[in-house]
C-alpha cells in the first residue's frame, strides 16, 4: 500500500526533466527535514492528495524557516526519501529539538553540494508515468490532466513557484520603481480567500487519518500560508533591494496581492450553506472576502462542508497570478508652529453640503508644500487647540503636528526643512510658520498633554450697548484669577455634553478705543469660552463681561496672542 | 447659514442672535391671542424657546409672580438631565408640550409650549431665582428653555412656524414695527466674519487612522469637524 502511494505522488510532483537539470538539487539525507515519525502518516497523505512540499512542512507543524527556503524540489525529494524509509532510526529519534535541525538544515544548505541530475535516473519518472495513466478511460483525461500539473491543491502555487528567485526580483524592482526613501521593508501578503477554503479540507483530510493514530494536531498549529510565504520570500526581497532590512512593522510595507480565477467557484458553496456570512457589500467586486469566508469555515460543521466540498481538494491546472504590488512606507510625523494672520481663513477646509465657504485654509497653506517636499499621498493636520475661522493666532502661534501618509521621501536634512518652511511662508501672507521639523508620533502626544493645563492669551475687540469712557473700564485692569461657571456653550451643545465648567481668567487689561468700544487682553486658562465670556451666551456662562459692565456687550474680534504649550522645541532662525 | 453671507463693512454689526441664529415664531398659541413664542435656531440646529416680544407677559409693565417649571404631578422640566455627548435621559417635547406655567401679578396663567419636537437639554433655572430676567431680557438671559431638534428634522421643525418677516406682516397695529433694533451706535468696523460654530471639514485622506465624524452644525452630506476657542 504505501508504496504506490508514494509512487504516485512522485509521479505528481517530479517536475519535468528540463526543469530539474537547469536547477541543481542540494543533496541532503532525509533525516535533516525536521520531522518525526508520526509526521509520516500525514506526509503520506498529504503528498497523495497533492499537496507542495513547502505545504506539507507547515502541515507538519514545521517552523524552522531554512526548511522552507531550500529549493522545493529538494523538500520533496527529501520528503519521499523519509516516508519510503520506515525504520530510519534517526528520523525516528533524534528529532525530538527542532532547534538543532533548524542548524542542521542550515548548514547543509550551505554546504551547496551541487547534485548532478542524471543521479536522479530519469527512468524511474519514466517508468511511473504509464502505471498512473493504464487504469485512465477518457472521462479521467481531464483530472489527469489537472493531476499531472504540479500545482498544489493547497496553495494553488503561492509556495512553489511565486518562492522562486524571479519572483522576488520581479517584487523588488516594483518597489524601486516607486523611488521610495527607506530603511526597512515589512512584507505583506493578500491571498486569493478560497486558499481558506482547501486548508481547511485539507485539514479535515490530515485530521481524518491522524486522529486513528490518537496524533495531536490543531488546525492552528499548521504554520500560516502567509508566514510560510514570508520566510522564503522576503529574504530574497531584500536582497533584491540591495540588502534592506527586513522588519515586521514600520519602515515600507510591500504588499504583494494574488488572485485566482476560480475563488468564487470555489467558495460558492459556502454561501448556500451559510448565506449570512456573505452580504453583498456596496462596492466590493466578491463578496467572497477572505473574512466572510474565514468565518464561515469557523460556523460550518465538518459534515456540512465535506457533503459540499471534496476532501482532499480537487487538483486543479490553473495557478494563483500576482495581481500586484502596493508599497505604502508608514507615516511621518513633522511639527511646528503656525499663525493666522486672517479672519477669513479656517484652519482646515470648511465645507458645507459639498461647498466650499472659504477659499482655502491652514492645514492646506501648509500641506501644499510639505506634501511636494515628502512626496506624500495626503495628510492629518492636527494642532494644540483650534481658533474659529474669523480669530486670528499672533504671537509664537499655534504648535501643530501633521501626519504624512504614504511619503515617497522620508530623510529630510534640518537645511531642507528650513527650505520648506521658506517655502511655505512665501506662499502666503495669510499664515506663517516656524520651528518646521521632524518628529516621532510618540512627541506628537506631548503637543496634546499640554493643552488643559496651560494658559492662553487672547485680545479681543469689544462692543458695549452704553457708551463708555475710558474710567469706567479701568476696574477691569484689576480683576485677578476670576472663576468662571461656563456651561457648555451653546454653539457646541450639540456635539459635547452639557456641563458646567469652571475656567480661571488669570488677569484681563482693557484699553479704551472710544465710546462703545474697547480692546480687552485676557490671560486665561486653556479651554475657557471667550466669545460666551464677553456676550454672557444667555447667561449660561457667569459671571461675563455684560455682569461687569452693567451693559450689554458683544465681542467684534478675537485674536490668540499666545498657546503656551512648549511643544515642538524651538528652531533658532 | 444667514450668518455666513457677506456684509457689507459699512452696515451695521449684527448682534450674537443676529449672527448665529434664525428667529422663528409661532403667533397665538393654541389660538389664544397673541401669546406668540419665539425660537431661536443655532446654525447647529439647538433651539433656544423664548417668549415673543409681542407676548402679554411683556406688555404694559406687568409683574410676574411665579414660574414653575413642574408642568404635571408627575412631570417637572427641573428634573430633566441629559448626559454624555449624545445627551442621553433629555425629556423627548412634542410640538405642544407645556415648558412651564408663569402667573402673573393679575393672577393671570400663561403656559409656555415647546413649539417643536426635540430633545429638552435645559431650563432656565435663573429666570426662577430673578423673574424679571424674563421681563428685561426676555429673548437673551430670559429665555424658557434648550430643545436639540433631532439630526434629520433639524429643517422640517420650523416648517410650522413663522418666520420674522411672516410674523411681523401678521401681528396686528405692527408692534414689532415698534423694536427697531437697540439704536446705541454699533460697530462701523468690519463685521466679525462668518462662522457658525467653526465647523471644518476634515480632508477625505486615505488613512486607516483618520475618523470622520459629522457635528450636526450642518445636515448635508458632509462630513465635519469643529473649531474651539
Ligand atoms: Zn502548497
């Protein structure tokens, strides 16, 4: 029995002989596949139902990586020299450590012994090909066919010829052709979803025959396609891309997308068995998402997908194709500080039912620039606080913090970016910027630490119903650290919780201008309402300026002097 | 959004419900003469209930001797709380749901409505310590009450009620030709610029960070955030 198996998944997966005599084979024993014993049944299997030898490593729970990154036809030799050898003591005993075959296998690897291909007699491949195809009739041409074809019933060629070097070269040089600035590159991987799909049959095929032999194995244990895919692949990116580090977060994400032709064939009956896990989306072409079909291999019972799905898998002629490479390189964070010298200018675009209201607005004087400089895709645009479209922010101005996305550049010298901070100032006299520079998102943090604590300084222009003289505001001058009852104001209700706060204005100064108006200076603790302190807002925050003054008031402008909040440092000019 | 259109530098500045809000009215509530109420719509679609200028209560140096906020046995407006952003526990009013009741020094009893549907935010608590806050200032310091209209009806309340130019041609022997706006000379400088509450809109940029979030100053299709100072 188990040696027609065994010859026939040679006779499946020996690729044809042109091909084995261009690749030289390394040659290692058998016993260097960190497997054991109770991994022969499920090798066994697992080659008859045709499976890549790469899959069957991560069937067998294999993690040592320079297994997978030796060539796949030597995995396969060695995994057929190890099942045809039953009593193979070393195979048997000494595997227990994974640790010491990952040096095992990593250093005959590197041994490189070249294998010369007419050691393989091609007369044993020869001599196989006929015993599968005697029993043949004519309905079984097309399944042969399929047979024949060494692509995996699993992975549908991710881990066999998409691993090869070609492939990598041809990823690396879609990456360079993105004239990126980078440090590190992070793979990742989309896979077309029904690859789910024959895992999970493949699973319950495995699972079927281990569980007779009381072998432990959950279908979490099997190593990811993707991670297996990773350890062969992203190496080779690397090196494709002149040695980048490669690292699992930050630096440029790669992202290398497959797809196959049949995944709706494929998952189609997924969705008669459980409908509710596939609502059609607004916009998706499928809605045979790798997640929608995860979670329906996790509702459906075993016996519900086997009566609608072959176990093993059916072998199939037609390969995963590399749909294409997205390169996204993380965000970068810069800072600064900006003015607003105008009252017609908000701080980021104001739009109302699809209409622009004002021309243009800080966040978009700054980003033109800083988006051609980074060569970035887009922005956020935050800040330590925010003034009103028709308040204008003097002084030091207002620290703000921009994320890049997806920037094409990410080493900007300190010269350059005062370069970009020129630029941007002599693109407008609507704002100005200082202190530009580069900083880690963690900073950004501290740029919204300081905003509660810290004190504001505002002059706003003020209207009195009463004429006044100049005497009657004199008062004002010495009002000390007076505690406002502010609630919520009404212009924000709708969007904040309704409370009443108490703010501290530290000191005020007023300076007359004439009779029914007078500039007022006010120190203030950060998150006091101005406007609803001069106009009284109902009386909703007390006391106000209309109380003090025994009249009615108004606030005509508001200008921010000062945001004290000591984030980013200072950039001496 | 009236408050957003240009001005000429040379008129005169409007005041703070000039600016951000839209005067509605309903004359003669539940057909009784002239007990019109007012109410004023932020650009954010919060509603202030005050009582009309033309109201009796404010006519002929009247004196007001209670307010009470407790409109039922079982129902007082004193003990609505709404909490948290989306203002959870509000007392839902219909059109005609009694605010509160205001007697009079002639012992007369007027009940102030809603006038529209809504969530009630607050009361006035200070018109009950100072009455005559309603006297003086009765569309500012002396207003009734705070009502959130809901997102999508933020339009279609006021479809039942007047509008300023509406109510003026209704209400008889022009009494409100009589409150010309308060004539102390107002600023000739240029008009504070438009802006409701400083609602921003937040760039469609492809990010998995970015969160929009809608305000409700505007119902449209946009998406925004709001300005703070
Ligand atoms: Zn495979």
């Amino acid at each position: 029995m188990e040696g027609v198996r065994v010859q026939e998944a040679e006779a499946c997966f020996l690729p044809p002989l042109e091909t084995r005599v261009k690749e030289p084979i390394l040659r290692q024993p058998a016993a260097m596949l960190p497997l054991k014993e109770k991994d022969k049944p499920i090798v066994q299997k697992l080659l008859s139902a045709g499976c890549c030898a790469r899959c069957i490593l991560r069937f067998c729970c294999t993690r040592v990586q320079a297994a997978y990154r030796q060539p796949e036809q030597e995995t396969l030799k060695e995994l057929l020299a190890f099942i045809s050898n039953p009593q193979d003591p070393a195979a048997l005993e000494s595997n227990g450590d994974n640790k010491s075959h990952d040096a095992a296998v990593s250093e005959s690897t590197g041994d490189n012994n070249p294998h010369d291909a007419a050691e393989d007699p091609p007369s044993k491949r020869a001599k196989l090909e006929p015993s599968e195809t005697t029993a043949g009739s004519e309905e079984k041409e097309e399944e042969d066919a399929a047979a024949k074809s060494r692509v995996c019933v699993v992975c549908l060629g991710i881990l066999q010829e998409f691993c090869d070097t070609a492939q990598a070269v041809k990823i690396a040089e879609a990456v360079k052709a993105e004239k990126y600035e980078f440090d590190s590159v992070m793979c990742s991987v989309s896979l077309p979803a029904q690859l789910c799909v024959r895992e999970h049959s493949c699973w319950l095929h495995v699972k079927k025959e281990v569980r007779d032999k009381i072998l432990v194995l959950d279908k979490d244990d099997i190593i990811p396609l993707k991670e297996a895919f990773k350890w062969v692949v992203q190496g080779l990116v690397s090196k494709g891309l002149g040695g980048v580090a490669m690292v699992n977060k930050g630096g440029l994400e790669v992202g290398v997308e497959f797809t196959h032709e049949a995944t709706d064939a494929d998952c189609h009956f997924l969705a008669s068995v459980c409908p509710d896990c596939f609502k059609p989306g607004k916009k998706k072409q499928s809605v045979f998402t790798r997640m929608a079909v995860v979670k329906a291999l996790e509702k459906i019972s075993e016996a519900k997908f086997l009566k609608h799905y072959p176990c093993p898998p059916t072998r199939t002629s037609s390969c995963c194709s590399l749909q294409g490479v997205q390169c996204l390189h993380v965000s970068l964070f810069i800072a600064g500080r900006y003015n607003k010298f105008s009252r017609t200018l908000p701080q980021t675009p104001w739009l109302i039912d699809g209409e622009r209201r004002m021309e243009s607005s800080v966040e978009e004087l700054i980003g033109a620039s800083v988006l051609s400089s980074f060569r970035a895709e887009g922005f956020n645009f935050s800040s330590s606080g925010r003034e009103d479209v028709d308040v204008r922010t003097l002084g030091n101005g207002r620290p703000f913090a921009m994320e890049l996305l997806n920037p094409h550049r990410s080493r900007l010298s300190r010269a350059e970016m005062k370069q970009l901070q020129e630029t941007i100032n002599e693109s407008s006299d609507k704002i100005r910027v200082r202190d530009l520079q580069i900083v880690s998102r963690d900073a950004m943090s501290r740029m919204k630490e300081g905003e509660e604590e810290k004190t504001k300084s505002y002059t706003a222009l003020v209207w009195t119903r009463k004429p006044i003289q100049s005497d009657d505001i004199i008062f004002i001058d010495d009002i000390k650290e007076l505690t406002l009852d502010q609630k919520t104001p009404l212009r924000v209700l709708h969007r904040r919780a309704l409370a009443v706060r108490q703010r501290v204005v530290h000191s005020m100064s007023a300076r007359f201008l004439d009779q029914h108006h007078f500039h007022l200076e006010l120190k203030t603790q950060a998150g006091t309402y101005i406007k609803e302190f001069v106009h009284g807002d109902f009386g909703r925050t007390k006391p106000n300026l209309c109380e003090l003054l025994q009249t009615d008031t108004d606030i005509l402008e508001l200008d921010v002097e000062s945001v004290d909040v000591d984030w980013p440092p200072a950039i001496p000019e | 959004m009236d408050d957003t259109e240009q001005r000429d530098p040379e008129d005169i500045a409007p005041s703070v419900i000039e600016r951000y809000y839209t005067r509605w009215y309903r004359a003669d509530m539940k057909g009784k003469p002239c007990e019109d109420h007012c109410v004023l719509q932020h650009s954010n679609r919060i509603c202030v209930v005050t009582l009309a200028e033309t109201h009796p209560i404010l006519q002929n140096g009247r004196t007001i001797t209670s307010i009470n906020y407790q409109i039922s046995d079982g129902c007082s407006r004193l003990k609505n709380k709404v909490s948290g952003k989306s203002k959870r526990g509000g007392q839902f009013l219909t059109d005609f749901a009694p605010l509160c009741r205001i007697t009079c020094s002639d012992e007369t009893e007027y009940t102030i409505y809603s006038c529209i549907r809504g969530r009630l935010l607050e009361v006035n608590e200070s018109i009950l310590k100072t009455p005559k806050l309603l006297l003086e200032k009765p569309a500012t310091e002396g207003y009734i009450a705070v009502i959130l209209p809901k997102f999508d009806e933020s339009k279609s309340i006021t479809e039942n009620l007047l509008s300023r130019e509406d109510f003026e041609e209704s209400s008889p022997n022009g009494l409100l030709a009589n409150r010309s706006p308060p004539d102390g000379a107002r600023c000739s400088r240029p008009v504070p610029s438009p802006s409701c509450c400083g609602c921003v809109y937040l760039p469609s940029v492809p990010t998995r960070l970015d969160k929009k979030r809608n305000c409700g100053c505007h119902p449209g299709k946009v998406t925004f955030t709001c300005g703070d100072s």
